[in-house]
C-alpha cells in the first residue's frame, strides 16, 4: 500500500478533535472531584467513597487515553516527516504505530465510558435506598 505524505495529515483533524474530548472529561471529572470533596468533607457517606474509587480510576484512564492520543499525534508527525525525508519504510511503521495507538486510545475511551455508567448507577442506587427509606419512614407514622 503507498502511503504518501498526506496520508498521516488525515488524521490531524479527527486526533485533534478527539484530544479536545479527552480534555472535555478531564475538565468535567476535576470538577466533580471537587464537588465531591466538599461533599464528603460535610457527610462522609459511603456512597461517596465508591465514588472518589470510581473518579480515581477514571481520572487515570483519561490521563493515560490523552497520552496515548499525544503519541498517536506525535507518530503522525513523525511519519510525515520520515516520509518526506525518503524513509518510506520507518515511515510507513510509525505510521501504522500511530494507527495502534489511537485505536488503543479509542478502547480506553469506552472503557472509561463504562466506569462512568458504575459512577451513575452508584448514583443511582444511592438515591433508590434514599427513597425507600423515606417511604419506609412515612409507612411507620401514619
């Protein structure tokens, strides 16, 4: 397959697009880290260590995901410049290796996806036990 130098330029776009997303929920878990904080600080509810564990992994996840997708970025442009200074062969590996890591970035983008549908369904279930026991309460004095 002829790889030329416009080929790995492709990408440009689309990683540049995705390391903007990356940061989007790098923005939005520090946030919710801090939020949770002071939430903790005044309750201490069990609930919320579950989910400072969950925001732990996840915040790794997503520092891991960016690096992947800097090297990914990092491997197009060193392919260009390999395939513009006559090394076709290195050229067309590294740009291959950028393949791999931006589908490795991709994978652990929906694995954190899914720790973030846990964190909403500790949520959630936090809120049921709420409720049950609030209906429970209302059952017992009337």
């Amino acid at each position: 397959m002829e790889i030329t130098l416009t080929t790995p330029a492709l990408l440009f776009p689309a990683l540049s697009l995705l390391l903007l997303a990356y940061t989007n929920r790098f923005m939005t878990l520090a946030t919710i880290v801090r939020t949770l904080k002071s939430q903790y600080e005044t309750t201490h509810s069990a609930h919320l260590i579950k989910q400072i564990h969950n925001l732990r992994r996840r915040l790794l996840i997503v520092r891991n995901m960016q690096a992947v997708g800097v090297g990914a970025m990092f491997g197009c442009v060193l392919s260009m410049f390999l395939l513009y200074a006559g090394f076709t062969t290195a050229g067309h590996l590294v740009f291959g290796a950028s393949l791999i890591g931006l589908l490795i970035s991709l994978a652990m983008s929906l694995w954190e996806i899914q720790i973030s549908v846990d964190a909403l369904q500790i949520e959630l279930n936090d809120m049921q036990q709420s409720e049950e026991q609030r209906l429970a309460t209302d059952v017992r004095h009337t």
